[in-house]
C-alpha cells in the first residue's frame, strides 16, 4: 500500500502545477526573445540608428520644404507624422529580420522547444519598444517644427494603438518575406497596404486634436475603435497563423 500511495501522491500536485508553469514558461520564452533583440541591437545598434537617421531627416526635409506654406504645414503635419513613422518602422522591420538571417539566428530560435506565438509576440514586444523610443523623439519634434499640439495624451496614446497593429502586421509580413531575394522590396509592398485603413484611421483621429478645440468623444470613436480592432485581429492572427508561417 505505502508504494501505491508514493505512485499516487505526486499525480495531484503535478496537475495542479501545470497551467501555472506552462504559463511561466510561455512568458520566460517571450522574454528570451524580447531579451535578444534588445542585445542585439545593443551590440550592432543598427534597426535603431536607421530608423532615427530617416526620421529625423524626414523632419527636416518637410519642415524646409514646407517653410514658406506654414499653415499647409500645420494642417498636413499629422500626416507627415504617421509617413514618417510609417516608413522608419518598415526600415526597422527590415533590418530587425535581415539581421536575424544574416547571423542565422532564426534557425537556432526556431529549433528552440518553445510554442511559434512567444517568438512572434516577442519580436512584436521589441520592435514596439524600438518603434516607442523614436516615436518618444519624434512627437517632441514635430510639436516643435509645425506648432501642433502632439504632446496631448490622448494623441500620445491613438500613436501607440496604431503602432502596435502596424508592429504586429510587420512581424507577420516581414517573416512571410524574410527567405525571399526580393524582401527589401517585398515587405513595404505588402505591408502598406495592409495597414492603411487604421493608418488612416488613426491620422484622422490625430487631426481631431491638432483643432482649436478639444474633439467630441462620438467625433473620434469610430476611427480609434478600427484602430483597436485591427490591433487585435493582427495580434489573433500573428498568435494563431506564426507557426505556419515560419514552417513554411
């Protein structure tokens, strides 16, 4: 009997511990992935670089050229903030996974035992921390260069909602394109288009408070909740879809 309880005992506990450290597991593999981006960069200081010598190029370019139209600057300003931040985020995605095969670091990932949607949230969670230290630098500027109140928090925030859809559809797209010769060209072709509707629906959004007056709440919930939506269905799809696209 005492040996039928010793095989007994440990088959509850066991059970019970399970969820809790599948769980544990899960985000200690997100964390890996979050971690190695983020020493990556720390040692090459590419994606980084790239993205914050376009942007800030872009600014000046547009202010200059814009110099003698002020007000047209000023009404077109929430636009140029989202091309710039558009188009330094693919340049980022980009360099971010062509790192990853140039240094085959993809391949010793993907031999990892771990599920394929903490490699996908991870590399979302660090392109997002990328992409929020330049946009950190770019509100600054653009509210400086065009006299646009960007600073606001509700602006701050419709910046950060439609940035995480953008990261998310990029994570997916770029991971589609990465074995492929023609990714430079591949990933902006595919991605842009993508992700115009909650672009568009968060400029939109963002011009409602570069008004005199503050936006009335039913002014602005229609495009913030497509920004939101979309949000959530790249963040579904790249969780349910990213084991078939990095097997492929």
């Amino acid at each position: 009997m005492s040996q039928e309880e010793t095989a007994i005992k440990p088959a509850p506990v066991e059970a019970d511990r399970a969820p809790a450290g599948s769980i544990a597991v899960y985000l200690a593999a997100v964390w890996a992935i979050v971690w190695k981006d983020l020493v990556m960069e720390q040692h090459t200081r590419q994606t980084l670089s790239v993205m914050a010598v376009f942007s800030l190029t872009a600014v000046i370019v547009f202010n200059f050229a814009l110099e003698l139209k002020l007000d047209a600057a000023r009404n077109v300003a929430s636009g140029l903030l989202w091309i710039t931040i558009l188009l330094a985020g693919t340049l980022g995605l980009n360099r971010s996974m062509a790192s990853e095969q140039e240094n085959r670091s993809i391949d010793a990932v993907l031999m990892a035992p771990v599920d394929r949607s903490a490699i996908f949230l991870g590399k979302v969670i660090s392109i997002m921390l990328f992409m929020l230290i330049l946009e950190l630098i770019l509100v600054p500027l653009f509210s400086v260069f065009f006299n646009r109140p960007f600073w606001q928090p509700p602006v701050v925030a419709i910046v950060i909602l439609g940035t995480i859809g953008y990261v998310a559809a990029g994570v997916l797209v770029s991971s589609m394109t990465i074995q492929t010769r023609s990714r430079d060209v591949l990933l902006p072709i595919l991605l842009l288009p993508l992700t115009l509707p909650a672009v568009l629906a968060a400029a939109s959004a963002v011009s409602a408070f570069m008004l005199p007056e503050a936006p009335l709440w039913a002014d602005v919930r229609a495009p913030i909740a497509l920004v939101v939506a979309f949000d959530v269905m790249m963040l579904t799809a790249g969780v349910l879809t990213y084991h078939f696209v990095v097997e492929e």
